[in-house]
C-alpha cells in the first residue's frame, strides 16, 4: 500500500516529518500495537535530526528537497519488548506494510512540459497512492485559494486512476498559530471536534476547504476523508520570537498533538488491513 505527503514550500513538510518520527517511536512502543518503522539511514537521519531540533526549542531546516521514503507495517499482535517493537526485523513477516514517500508540489506538478520531463518512478508511486496526505498551511488560509489550483488539480489526477478507492487525509499545519480571523469569518472555535468525533471533523474541515481551498474541498466530496490539526506548543525565545517549547529531560515526550498523529496512524493501519483482505 501507498501512501504520499504532499505540501507546497512553507506548508510544514519537515516538521511534519519530524513529528511523524516521533510518533512512529511513540506508537510503536505501546503494548499491543503490532507498529514497526523502518527507513533508509539517510531518511531516519534526516527525520531524526528534525525531531532532536524541536525537542532542543528550535525549528528544523528544510532539508526534504530529495525524494525521501519510508516503511510502516504492522504486525496482528504484541512482539515482546518496547525496543524490539520499535523497528522491523528482516527476519519478520508483516501482516501488511504502507510505503510512505514525501513530495514537494511545485516538483511534481502537473500541466505541461515540467510534468512530462518529471522523474518517472516518483509519479508512479505519487499515482498510484492508495492514501493522499495533504498539508495544509493553517496559519496562512488566506493564501489558500493560491495554491488551491494545484493541489485540486493534482488530486483530480490521482482520483481520476483511483476513484472512490483514493483516501485522502488533510492535515492542518502550524495550527498552533492558527489564522483565528479566517476561522471567525466562518463561526469556527479555534478548537476543533475531538479525534474520536469522526463526522464533527468532518463537518469542520469541510468549512475550511469550502472557503479556503474550494477546488480540492469540491473533488474530494465524495470521498472517505479524515481531517489532522497539528500543533507544537511553543514559547518565545530571548528575542520574542515564537519556538518550539524545548524538551530539557531526556525522557520527556514532545510537547506536540501526539494523539492526532497517533489516530492518523491507527487509521492508516485500519486502511492497510482493509486492502490486506481483499488482497490489493
């Protein structure tokens, strides 16, 4: 199974990564959970320095320009200790894997002569994504209709190979500096329904698009979507600018919204167990 994080420049691909890295980790060492991460040393490094440089209260660099891959699989029971849980053994046999792949929009877009002069294999794999993650800049919606058209354009083609089989899921960056004038024009709290409230995020998220991103809120309409607020909380540094809120124990968590990225990876692996049976 595929999935594929796609986000303009500036839309959060690289704290995301680091995020999703950390939430990797976390998941995996809960009793039961059947999780493993796995990664090329070149990604787990880049990932993993994204991670260390939030905990340490400072942003991480771009440094996603490169097409950057990675493994999440998922195992039907508990596997014995926190540390074994962690990463996949190559002796073990998965009941179902999601390769992931991470894209910059503007190097995989689409019309003309820069589309048909783009690397085959990336759009292969960005094609045939069974899971679409779209990254959505939350503290800047009014620029959204700027980069509506290429996003809309590029899930039309997915969707057009896909169909209803495409499961996109829209992740809210930087909510944590979220544009609370863009949610008061549309009677939205700045909180938004609960992980568990499933139709209550819906209803939310279809708000934002509606208004912000009416082309691609239109082509997924009819389709299964789930909808990610991320946040870091944050503090100002000693020149008052805003910065992730450093980690000083080893043994702390991130200061981050672990639980939306932990039900993002519960529902990607109800999604990859679906297509397991059915044998895709």
């Amino acid at each position: 199974m595929y999935a594929s994080i796609v986000g303009v420049e500036g839309s959060g691909r690289t704290v995301f990564a680091s995020l999703l890295y950390a939430a990797q980790i976390g998941y995996s060492q809960e009793k039961k959970s059947g999780f493993r991460f796995s990664s090329n040393p070149r990604t787990q490094s880049l990932m993993g320095e994204g991670y260390n440089m939030i905990r340490g209260g400072m942003w991480p660099e771009s440094k996603f320009s490169e097409k950057v891959s990675f493994l999440l699989s998922y195992q039907s029971m508990d596997v014995g200790s926190r540390m074994k849980r962690m990463f996949i053994k190559e002796k073990e046999k998965p009941k179902f894997s999601i390769q992931f792949n991470i894209f910059d929009l503007p190097d995989t877009d689409l019309g003309g002569s820069r589309h048909q002069a783009a690397s085959g294999d990336g759009l292969d794999i960005l094609y045939r994504s069974d899971v679409l993650i779209i990254l959505l800049d939350s503290s800047r919606f009014k620029d959204g209709k700027d980069v509506d058209s290429s996003l809309g354009s590029l899930v039309e083609r997915i969707k057009r190979g896909k169909g209803e089989r495409l499961k996109p899921v829209i992740v809210f960056t930087k909510w944590d500096n979220v544009d609370e004038k863009g949610l008061k024009k549309l009677k939205l709290s700045t909180e938004p329904p609960g992980i568990n409230d499933t139709q209550g995020r819906s209803r939310y998220g279809r708000k934002i698009l509606a208004k912000f991103y009416p082309k691609l809120g239109n082509i997924i309409s009819n389709l299964e979507t789930r909808y990610i607020f991320i946040h870091i909380e944050v503090e100002k540094d000693e020149w008052g600018e805003k910065v992730p809120k450093a980690s000083i124990d080893i043994d702390n968590e991130l200061f981050y919204s672990y639980d939306e990225m932990r039900g993002m990876l519960r529902y990607l692996g109800d999604i990859g167990k679906l297509d397991n049976k059915k044998g895709r």
